[in-house]
C-alpha cells in the first residue's frame, strides 16, 4: 500500500538577525491510511513548523530548504500555489490548539464552516448549510441548527474546539494534522475530543498526525510516535515497543520525569540544561550537553538515525 | 496544633451584567468552602477552569475581600487586623502565579524583582538585601551573574525560579502556589516540582497547592481537596481521595487523566460540560453530568459530610456506589 504522507529530509529555516534559525532539521516521516502518528516534543523542538511547513504555511522569514512532502505519491513542495490552495483545507486538514484565537470572531460558526464547502466543493449556500448542520451533529453539538447562528465567543471552549473540528473535517479530509487539540481544554473534556477524533477516524479512515506533549495522550492514541529535538526526529518507533523499550536518552528522559513513574514526595528524574540555541553551527549531537551518557565523540559526530529493532529508529551515537 | 490558615465558610459572589440593558446577575464563584491548612502541610486544591479554584487563592491573600465567611490566619482573623497587622499578614503570606512571563515586571532587573519584597517591608540595610537577594537566588538554582538580567533573557523554567525567590524573599509562612508548573515544558516541570518538594522539606512552610493536574497534585500534595462549581465535593488525605475516592467527580476526573500505559478502560466519562456558575444546577450541582445521579440528586444538594475519619465527600451514594466497586 503507498503511504498517505511520506515525508523526507525536510528541512525549515529562519533567516534571522543572528544568525539561520533551524526549525526542522532533516525529518523523515511516514503516514499510512487510518494511522495515528503522535508528534511529540518541548516548545520549540520544531513540531509545529513541521505542521506548517507540510500545508506550506510556514510564516516569513522562514523557509522551507530542502526535502520533499509526498502526498499520496504526489510532492507538495513542488505543486503551484492554487493546486496547493486545493489541498489545503480539502485534503488536508489542521485543528490548532486555540480554537478561540483560530475561528474569526465576527463571523458565525455557520459561515465559517460552510465557507469551506462553498470554496472547495462549490455548494450552494443552503446545501453548505446542511452540510454544516450534519457535521456540527457529527462532532456532537447539541442544536446544530440553532448553534450556526453564534458567535464564536458564544461557545465554551470545548464546543469551539469541536466547531474547529467540525471545520477541519467538512471536506473529508485524507489527512488531519491536530496540533495540541485538547491543551487548552479540561480534562474531562479532552477526554470527550479524543474519543471523538478517534471516532471519526474510524469513520472516515483518514490518517490523524497528533502533535501533543502530553505523552498521556500519546499511549493512548498514537500507533506510531516520533520525539523531536532541537528539530530533529530523535527517536521514532511503534508506540508499544517506544514507551516499553525507550532507547534515546532524552526519550527516557522525558519519560523518567513523570510524575506518574515516580513515588508521590519522591524527587522526579530531570533532563538538566535546556534546549539548546537552535541559531549555532550543527557539530556534534545536539542533545549532548544535557545528556546523561554523552561521550567526547558526541562533540564532534552528529548522530544519523540508525535501525534498533523492527520500526525503531534512534538517532543516538550511545546505542549501540 | 492549631491550623496556620483556617477559612469558615467562605463564600466569593460577583455581579454580572451581560450589556447596559441586561439584568445584573449573580455570579457565586466561592459557594461556602471551608479550609484548614496546618504548618509544614501542602493542601492541594485541585478542579477544572472555572471551578473557583483561582478566586479561593485570591480570597486567602487578602487580594480581594470575600462576600461573606471568616479567614483567620495563625489565630487571627483577617477582618479584624489593623493597617500594621494587614501588613505583616502579607510578609507572612506570599504567592506563585502560574504565568512566569505576566508575573514579573519587565522593566525591573532580577535582582531588583527578588529584593522588592524585602525593600517594601523594609527588613535589612541595602547590603543585606543584595546578600539575601544573591543566597535565595543560588538556592532556586540561579546563578549570581544572571541577577543583572531582565526577565525577557530567560526561559520559562527560569522565570518561574524567580518568582519562588521572590516568594521566598520576606521568609513568608505560608505559600500559594496557583498552577506554578503547568505553563512550563516536561523536563523542566520536573525541575520545579523538585525544588518546591526541597523548600518545602527546608523551611517548614504551609504550602497551598492550586492545580487542575492531578498527576501533579498526588506528587506533592498531603492533603487534598476537589472543587466543583465552587464547593468543595471531597476533601481528605492524598491517599483517601485519590486511591479510595468517594464523589463521582474525583472519579471522573482521575480517570479522564490519559494513562502513560495506554489502558483506556477505567474511564468514566462525564457527560457535558460544566454548568454555567451564574445558574448553578439545582441539589447536587454534579448530578447533570453526574454517571450514577439518581432523582434526589436533582433535588437535595448532598453536605460534606466525614464518609470515613478525615476524609468527607458530597454525595448522596458514595457508600453505594464505591462499596460494590472496591
């Protein structure tokens, strides 16, 4: 089966005043139909721009350096702004983190979904109305009909957050990319979000790339995560074999600092330092200053990612 | 021993007016809450947005004036203090924000921000302010050379060190801390959990612990309470609410926590959302999303009431529900 999304050596720059910021550095990534691929990493690690730069929106003054985005065998990077324009919001699909800041705020719910299907599928504006109804229903709106008459600011967060979705899904996507969708929710209703992005793709069998920090979320829904680093992929695998058989050292960092793996009152284990800054010259491992079994070769090679098992990849010079 | 903070029903209303022409409204954020916290304890108060979680720590401070109920800090209640006793209960009682970039002033220097608190009570000369100002900066695990920076050259995790000095600064005896860590990156949570889980050991404070994480809650807390719309529904030892839980709503909320192990089969969901503070449900105000509400839940509101020594819920069935599930 060809891959929904086969993503290689992309590589997203800055060019700032001190110096080229490197967002996204040399990422390889692969999506099959139906799958859940979870994105994971600190702010600034780069999974965000790596969301951008698949729809091609990542902002001035960045840029995308190098690399290919194939779609469905198709590469992105090359297609001309108006066939892009196609894909984006039609075949490929995002839900931010913020629904407040993400919808209009002078439109209605109603007209910002139906624009969607009026631009992409040329519906009427009475058949996008009840596309819209149908989908606002789908993603559990109670009162669809009466709900595309409000505000945005009208809706609590969790209903804005499910309007987002209902916006990303209008089209049937092939692919929705999630960036952070329940961070700014409660519990209880992040809780009622998954279970309905699950729910939907099941349904629709589009492909879901989740990005989150929340590592909760992750072994819960992802089939396939990927950890980013200083925007680089550092270590990638199954889900099951990533949380059982971690092998980067930021990996087990990230995973010893739990609260939930440690004893109440107990110290936690911590990653020391903080990321480093993305604008100096690539030498050497880029996690080497806060890594626990970091060698002199560390300094000097940089790390390629390297095959530990059966879709495990591990971009460390320490595993053997 | 006597308690450090003790507040007797405390209740926080708000009027509320939608536009010129709207009715005002009453919103009751704080819905009659009482709170013990003894010293060298961490009371956790955990509960989602809007819970009135926020406005308990407000009301403590004295950063704003409660509607109606009692606090009493070390023996004294807070109503009957004079300008000079309102002013050694605030070096007494100090806060952690949540937001380490709003809660430093961006034109003062780092050491400038630690040392303010030590210049507005006017404890030592100049020179031992700047000493005190350079050994709590080293104990949150800054470096003296980052004294002379303004907060916008560090990172979160950074920030959020100078807000405990600054905290620490007037040897405060008690702490409230609102969701200190849950702006902040994974491993750098970790770090600010350890150093408040050291102060804490150090220096004997009474710590007041506001979190909507309860992963975070069950690290450092001792003793817990839940919120909801305002009430406290349970309230007890770490262990009591968090392992042997007695109100639904702990429930839900526990096991709506996504599980590093990926077992999703414990959860329990709530239905909706939570119900607007300005038309609170009538009886329990859980039972609208409530898995086990039963008639009367719609009609009597349940007490707090001790279900076993020192642990209470509100709840008219806790004994029938968890009785068969444990």
């Amino acid at each position: 089966m060809a891959a929904l999304l086969e993503i290689t050596g992309l590589s997203t720059r800055f060019k700032l005043p001190g110096g080229e910021l490197r967002a996204v550095e040399g990422v390889d990534l692969t999506l099959e139909p139906g799958e859940t691929l979870a994105l994971v990493g600190e702010s600034g690690c780069g999974k965000s721009m790596t969301a951008a730069s698949i729809m091609r929106l990542v902002p001035p003054p960045g840029r995308i350096v190098s690399g290919s985005i194939r779609f469905k065998g198709e590469d992105l990077l090359q297609l001309p702004e108006d066939q892009m324009r196609n894909v984006r919001g039609n075949r490929i699909a995002m839900v931010f983190q913020d629904p407040m800041t993400s919808l209009n705020p002078v439109f209605t719910i109603g007209n910002q979904i139906a624009e969607g299907l009026r631009l992409h599928r040329g519906l009427s504006k009475k058949l996008a109305e009840d596309e819209a109804v149908e989908m606002l229903s789908l993603v559990g709106i109670p009162a669809p009909r009466e709900r595309l008459k409000d505000y945005p600011h009208q809706l609590s967060g969790g209903m804005r957050q499910r309007v987002m979705i209902a916006m990303a899904l209008t089209c049937r996507p092939e692919l929705v990319i999630a960036d952070e969708p329940t961070t700014a929710l409660d519990v209880t209703i992040q809780a009622q979000i998954l279970e309905l992005l699950d729910r939907l793709k099941e349904e629709t069998g589009m492909g879901l790339i989740l990005i989150t920090h929340n590592l909760g979320i992750v072994a819960e829904r992802a089939h396939r995560t990927a950890i980013m680093y200083a925007g680089e992929i550092v270590e990638s695998a199954p889900t099951d074999e990533l949380f059982g058989n971690p092998l980067h050292p930021y990996t087990r960092g990230l995973l010893a600092s739990l609260p939930e793996n440690a004893q109440p009152g107990e110290r936690l284990a911590t990653i020391a330092g903080s990321v480093p800054d993305l604008k100096m010259a690539l030498a050497g491992c880029p996690f080497r200053e806060r890594c626990p079994i970091c060698e002199e070769v560390c300094a000097t090679h940089h790390p390629g990612m390297k095959e530990a098992g059966p879709g495990h990849l591990v971009r460390c010079l320490m595993v053997p | 021993m006597k308690p450090l903070l003790n507040a007797q029903n405390l209740v926080k209303q708000f009027p509320v007016q939608a536009g010129p022409f709207e009715p005002r409204r009453i919103l009751t954020a704080v819905a009659g809450i009482d709170l013990e916290l003894y010293p060298g304890e961490t009371l956790g108060l955990a509960g989602e947005s809007g819970c009135g979680k926020s406005t308990v720590a407000r009301l403590l401070t004295g950063l704003m004036p409660a509607s109606s109920g009692s606090i009493s800090f070390d023996g004294r209640e807070l109503g009957s203090l004079d300008a000079p006793g309102l002013v050694r209960f605030r070096k007494e009682v100090q806060m952690i924000f949540q937001d380490p970039f709003s809660s430093l002033n961006p034109r003062m220097r780092v050491e400038e921000i630690i040392g303010e608190p030590l210049a507005i009570h006017g404890i030592g000369t100049p020179a031992e302010r700047r000493d005190r100002v350079a050994t709590l900066a080293t104990r949150v695990g800054l470096s003296p050379d980052h004294l002379k920076r303004f907060p916008h050259e560090f990172s979160g995790g950074q920030r959020q060190r100078i807000g405990i000095a600054r905290a620490l600064a007037v040897s405060p005896r008690l702490i409230i801390a609102d969701e200190p860590v849950s702006a902040l990156d994974l491993s750098i949570q970790a770090q600010i959990i350890n150093l408040l889980q050291d102060l804490k050991a150090e220096l004997d404070l009474g710590f007041l612990f506001i979190t909507h994480d309860l992963s975070v809650l069950r690290h450092l807390s001792d003793r817990v309470a839940i919120m909801y719309l305002g009430r406290i529904v349970e309230t007890g030892s770490r262990e009591a609410v968090l392992d042997r839980f007695l109100h639904p709503y702990t429930e839900v909320l526990l096991s709506a926590i996504p599980r590093i192990d990926g077992a999703k089969e414990h959860r329990v969901i709530a239905r909706g959302e939570l119900p607007s503070p300005l038309a609170p449900p009538s009886g329990c105000p859980f039972h609208t999303r409530c898995p086990y509400a039963q008639p009367v839940c719609a009609s009597e509101p349940p007490p707090l009431e001790e279900k076993e020594p020192g642990h209470a819920a509100a709840c008219h069935f806790s004994k029938d529900i968890y009785r068969s599930k444990r």
